[in-house]
C-alpha cells in the first residue's frame, strides 16, 4: 500500500487530527482532519495474517476473513485505524485477548510526516522494540497510523451462548477456556465455542441453559476493574461484568482514577519524543480519554 | 571511583551482595552468547527498593547499569559495556501473590520459569511460555527478551502473559506499568518494556497470566523423506483452520545426533520429522488429530507415532529439548541462530540455510518452532580450528539475510542484543530507528539502563531533548 499521500496530507506543520467513521469518538473539531487509506491489500490464510489500511471498515476485513473461515480479535463496527486507537477489546477478550496482541506491524505518519515501520510481518518478532503496542490505545497522539499486518484467528467451528445462576467463579474455576462470562450481580451468560459435543458436554457438567443471547450492555460508562474485585460492584447500579477480565459495561460513567506521577510523566516524555509541537490530535489526553 | 561507587553500593546493600573482585567480575562479564564485556562490580539486591538504591548510586557517580537474570540470554543482552553495574535479580525469588480464581499471579524477576509452573501446578495452572532453557531462565529474563517457546504456537509469546510489571525506572524512581485491571489508562507502557532488552528500566515484580492445564493432550511424531513435504504439512495445518498447542520440525542431523543422545527410537532415516501436539477437549482434540493425519498423508508422510501415554509423550518432547545437548557428540562448539521466515518460505529458506553452510564448510542443524516460523540453525563447529569463527559468523549473517529477504524478521524470540545490533538496518529504516531511539529517551534519556544494545550507532537523547510541548497543548 502507498502511503506516500497520506503522509504528504499529513504534512508537517499545522495541526492535524485522524478521521475514521466516527463510531468510537471521531477527530477533534476545528482541526484539520485526514483520513487513512482503506482497503484489504492481501490476506494469506495459511500464514493467519492479514494487510490492511487502517481506514478499512471492520465489516469489510471480516467479509474478506470469513471466505477463509478466519476472524480477528478486534470489536466489530468503525474503521481498523479507529479500533486500534482506542485499543478497546469485544466482550469475547477472555477467549480471544485483547485488542493489542493482534497486531503484528504497524506503519504510520509521525509528526514531521514521515512514514514508520514498526513491528514486522511475522507472527513471531522480537526484533527491537514493540512501537505497535505503544500505538495501539494512543487515540492517535503519538501518530496517525496508515496500514497494519494483523494475526487472524480461525472461527470457532460452532458457538452457543447460555445462561446460568451459578457463581461465577465456579464458571470461570470449571469450565475449558469460555470464549466470554458475562454477569449482571445475579445471572450469568456464558459463551462456548469449540466442537459441539465439547461445548454441550461442558454445558451439561454445570447444568447451563441454552439460548438467550447477552443483554444489552449498559451504556454509562466503561469501568476497567481489578477481576478480583468484580463483587464490589454489586449495589453500584446496573451493570454487565465481564468475568475472569475485568471490564464492566456500568450505567454510571466510571470513577476517576489516582494518577502516578511517574505515570503522568513517562506520558508527557513520550508525547514530546514523538510530536514535538503537540500537532497530532491536539487537545486529546489518553490519560483521560473516555 | 570504583572505590567510592563500591562504598555507596554497599551502603545500601551490605558487604556480602556487592562484588567488586576479579572472580566476580569474570563471572558476570558474559551471559549464554559468546560476547563478553566488562563491569566494574556485581550488586545482589533482595528487594524493590534496594534496586531502586542502587539504580540511584549508579546515577548519583554517572554510570551505567545492566539487569541480569539467569544469564541464559544468547544474544548478549545481559553483557555489560564498559565497565557497567550488574544488578543480577537472581536473589528475587518469590512469588508475592496468587489469585487462583482469575489465574494470576505477582512474582519477582528471579523466579525461574519452570519453578513458577512446578509451584503453582496444583492450581491445575502454568506459566505458557516455555523456552528450551525453561529450567533456569527467569521471569524477568523473559519479560526482558519478550521469551516465546515450542507452546507459544497457540498460546502467544511472553507480552500476552504479563498483565503488569513493577519497575525501577531508570532515574531510580519506582511505578508499576499497566495494573490489574484490564484497560489502564494512557499507553501500553507495559506492553513497550516487555522485550525491551532491559533499556527501559529494571522489573522488580511481573504480574503474570496463568494459563489452563489442558484436560486432554495428544503428542504425534511424522516423518518425511523430504523436508519440504514436513514444511508443507505445516503451513496446511494452519491454513485448514487449526493452531495446533506446538508445531516443532527437526532435520536429520539433529535427529541423528539426538537419537544417538537419548535412544527414543526417533526416524533418522528420514529428511525431516514434525512433532506436533493438540490439546483441548476430547471430542475436539480426535477431530484434530484425524485431521492432521490426513493432512500429513497427502504431504506423503513415511509414519506416524502417536504418544500412547504420558512417558512416551515426555520422552518425545526430551528429544527436541536435549537437541542443544546432544549437539557436542558432533562437535565441541556450537553457535545457534533465531530467525523467523513466513511459513510459505520454510522449505526455500532451509535449502538456503543448507547451501550457506556447505559454502562455509559447516555443519547445520535445524531444529525449530515450525508452525511459527521460527527457524533456528544450529551451526556446529571445533573453535580449535583457525578460522572457523570467521566462518561461522559469515554464515550466520548470511541466514539472517535469506531471512529477512524471504520476508521474516532478524529475531523470533532470543532478542537482538549485541548480537543482532548491528542487522538493525536490515529491516527498520534510520527513521524506523529513530522512533525506537525516541521512546527508549522518554524512559532513559540519561541512557544508563542497559546502553549499547538494540539500537545500532546510538543516536544521543541529547538532541530533542531541547524541544518541548508548549504548555497547555496535550496534558
């Protein structure tokens, strides 16, 4: 993929702000915004990667994946680029991880409208160090990424949600790898994916129900809480806790957070490394993103 | 100042875990690679804040310091230059807290990675990734090298395992990257340390993942009379939907060499033999397994032996695992190389690698994590002979390129160090570099944590630190 306009929109100088499709925040008003190129560039299945630029609909990656029978850990909706700047998993991370282990290389247009390499083709690098998880969740402050190498994942050979009133500890504790446990303080669904005489044998251990799917997940606030705290949250309001990882999809916005000021500081280095004159997503502070 | 730097050391260690004298310094002037370096003394701290102590007498007299774990890095990330600190964490052993619901686990750096599996086995739990040298590198080894191992096929390498980490940062002050929660705000400063070679600070405590014993396993044994027909099964197993737990192939060197070592009734007649296991639920696991043979079948597979109990299965696995061992029944020295190639490339790179070696009248031998890529030629030599290291460097310059021509990268798992500096460019651009540089100076812009390795002809932090963001304009 050329990126070589891109970055040339990008330019050098004038504030400039990343415009996906809008779905997890959209660019900062009266900046100038840019958008990254789009489109699959090659899928190779027997490899499980897949290039892409960041301006690719998520909808469209996954139809090219799904002719493979192939998928990625990223949540649906909006544009690749969007997704990984705001580095948020789906409600089947405890399955599949999170957002950021599923990039393999990254190029993007730094502040003076290079083009950069990080990371590499292969699913398997330590060579140097890892600049796509530092850009994965950077709400494009550090640079605007333009295509990306991705790991694919084989789709589940079948899947089934079920419900239970089981503890969810005892849920996480006995089951095999559940692809996603969802708990609103009294009831749990349950997600397994395998072959079917595994998922219903597992179902049948702990007495699961099949059929109804996730509820709604509250839209109030996004809360990031230590798994092992998940019980606190019981009186708090309604909410869906995802099991074994931590999210919890809350009606109430979510509490503030202490800052460390080492923390606040390695974030104001790293911002000055990497663009200078403040030019990328001006205004926008990943410390408190929303 | 030695005199005066050994004084403030042991004023905030003690007597006994400093080590100023020539024995040590011999001793820890190298790690598992055949680099060497130099350091000016040896400090053995117990505990966070002692790290931090020290961190700020090397800072206090301006030099530089390495971390070291078990030593058992080979690509020289560990060596000290000119006369650095070591700060070996081999005294941190502990592991601080477990929680078993949510499988995770606080421990300090010096754990040793099959320890940690061994102690929280009852816990029906282990630590995933599984090095060859699992039996005495250390967590903090691998969270520096970002370590992978035959399982990390499926279950991904070090990074996906580490949920936080306590370090030192290198101006001595202490803070803890990522955190229990899953989305910790700002950057994924955990994500950047793992693997950074020790050059962005000390990690004094790892927060890691625990991962799920399998309730079923099945280990199987093909082998070909064509390397390209093993490579070929490799890349249709994937391609067919199934990421196997590991993938390994061995050549029939290795397998020769190995056989001859362990007597496992292993094929050495044949070209190349695949070990590959699947695990997971019953029903599943048969699916796989029938799968496999057929797709191996079509590959023109000469047999399969599939483990029939748990001592076979082991058995097996000793014979890839004691492959480095049974190595100086050929010659006395080795050198082993890490690279990784896309899958598609593995039967032209080995044809490759095989050419290299005959031209530089070598010997090789591969044995290696297949179903990622991550090839590891073994180069066998006697070092008595003049100018063979020659050689034997050549060579492995020269596999490096086929490989990163091939598409791959310089380093699938043992890391770049000094060993790899240099390839840098490679595969990253000096504008790829300097982005590398420019994160490495936000942590360590005094660059005393780990200085030399990674990045090649280090540019000075110096030159951008001038720049500033205008106030208001981010934070």
């Amino acid at each position: 993929m050329d990126l070589s306009e891109f970055a040339e929109e990008i330019g050098s100088d004038d504030p400039v702000t990343i415009a996906g499709l809008g779905t997890r925040g959209g660019p900062v008003d009266d900046v100038r915004p840019v958008m990254a190129p789009g489109g699959v560039e090659w899928f190779r299945p027997d490899e499980m990667i897949v290039c892409c630029g960041a301006g690719t609909p998520l909808d469209e990656l996954e139809d090219a994946l799904a002719i493979h029978r192939q998928t990625v850990a990223i949540p649906p909706f909006g544009t690749v680029g969007g997704a990984l700047a705001v580095g948020r998993s789906g409600i089947r991370r405890l399955g599949y991880g999170p957002v950021r282990d599923t990039v393999l290389q990254v190029r993007y247009v730094d502040a003076s409208g290079r083009i950069v390499k990080a990371g590499g083709p292969t699913v398997k690098n330590v060579s140097g160090f890892d600049l796509c998880r530092l850009l994965v969740g950077s709400h494009g402050t550090l640079g605007f990424v333009g295509d990306v190498i991705l790991r694919t994942r084989p789709m589940g050979r079948f899947e089934q949600w079920f419900t239970t009133t089981t503890d969810p500890d005892v849920l996480l504790r006995q089951l095999y790898r559940p692809t996603s446990i969802l708990w609103d303080g009294e009831r749990s669904w349950v997600l397994l994916e395998g072959h079917p005489d595994d998922v219903r044998a597992q179902a049948a251990a702990l007495g699961l129900v099949a059929g109804d799917l996730p509820p709604a997940l509250p839209k109030g606030g996004r809360w990031s809480v230590d798994p092992a705290q998940l019980r606190s949250l019981v009186g708090t309001g309604r909410f869906v806790a995802e099991i074994g990882v931590g999210i919890v999809h809350h009606e109430q916005p979510a509490p503030a957070r202490p800052r460390d000021p080492a923390i606040v500081e390695l974030h104001r280095r790293i911002k000055a490394r990497f663009d200078p004159t403040g030019r990328l997503n001006p205004g926008v502070d990943v410390l408190a993103a929303p | 100042m030695t005199d005066r730097l050994v004084t403030d050391l042991v004023d905030v260690l003690d007597r006994r875990r400093v080590h100023a004298g020539g024995s040590h310094r011999a001793l820890y002037r190298r790690d598992a690679s055949n680099m060497e370096g130099s350091t000016s003394v040896v400090c053995l701290p117990e505990t966070t804040d002692e790290v931090a102590a020290c961190v700020r007498v090397a800072n206090r007299h301006g030099v530089a310091f390495v971390a070291r774990g078990s030593g058992t890095g080979l690509a020289g990330g560990a060596v000290p230059l000119d006369d650095s600190i070591v700060i070996s964490l081999t005294r941190m052993t502990g592991v601080v807290s477990v929680d078993e619901i949510n499988r995770r686990a606080w421990v300090q750096p010096g754990v040793l990675n099959l320890d940690l599996s061994n102690q929280l086995e009852h816990l029906g739990v282990h630590f995933a990734p599984d090095p060859s040298s699992q039996q005495t590198c250390s967590i903090g080894g691998n969270v520096a090298n970002n370590s992978g191992g035959p399982h990390c096929l499926a279950e991904g390498v070090t990074n996906s395992h580490v949920l936080a980490l306590k370090v030192v940062l290198p101006d001595g002050t202490v803070t803890v990257l990522g955190g229990d929660d899953p989305e910790p705000d700002g950057y994924d400063l955990r994500g950047v340390f793992v693997g950074s070679e020790g050059m962005l600070g000390i990690a004094t405590e790892v927060c890691v993942k625990l991962t799920q014993n399998y309730p079923a396993v099945r280990t199987m044994l093909m082998d070909f009379a064509a390397v390209a027909d093993g490579a070929a099964t490799v890349s249709s197993i994937i391609a067919d939907g199934m990421v196997p737990a590991a993938i390994e192939m061995m050549d029939q060197l290795c397998l020769q060499a190995v056989e001859a070592y362990i007597h496992a009734g292993l094929p050495v007649d044949s070209a190349a033999a695949l070990l590959v296991e699947v695990v997971g639920l019953p029903n599943d696991l048969e699916a796989q397994v029938e799968r496999i043979v057929e797709i191996a079948g079509m590959h023109r597979v000469s047999s399969i032996r599939i483990a029939q109990d748990e001592a076979e299965r082991a058995l097996l696995w000793k014979g890839r695992k004691s492959a480095f061992g049974a190595i100086a029944n050929i010659q006395p020295d080795y050198y082993l190389h890490d690279t990784v190639v896309p899958r598609s490339q593995l039967p032209v790179v080995l044809e490759q690698i095989y050419e290299i070696a005959r031209r530089h009248d070598l010997q090789v031998l591969n044995v290696f994590h297949a179903g990622d890529g991550n090839l590891h030629p073994l180069l066998v030599y006697d070092a008595r002979v003049p100018g063979t290291i020659d050689r034997v460097h050549e060579a492995g310059r020269e596999i490096v390129q086929a490989s990163v021509d091939a598409g791959g990268v310089l380093t699938g798992e043992h890391g770049i160090g000094l060993e790899k500096r240099d390839y840098m460019g490679l595969m990253f651009s000096d504008v790829d570099l300097a982005a590398q540089n420019a994160l490495r100076c936000a942590f360590d812009p005094e660059m005393r944590s780990n200085p030399g390795k990674v990045l090649p002809n280090p540019a000075t932090c110096a030159e951008i630190n001038a720049v500033r963001v205008p106030e208001g304009a981010w934070i």
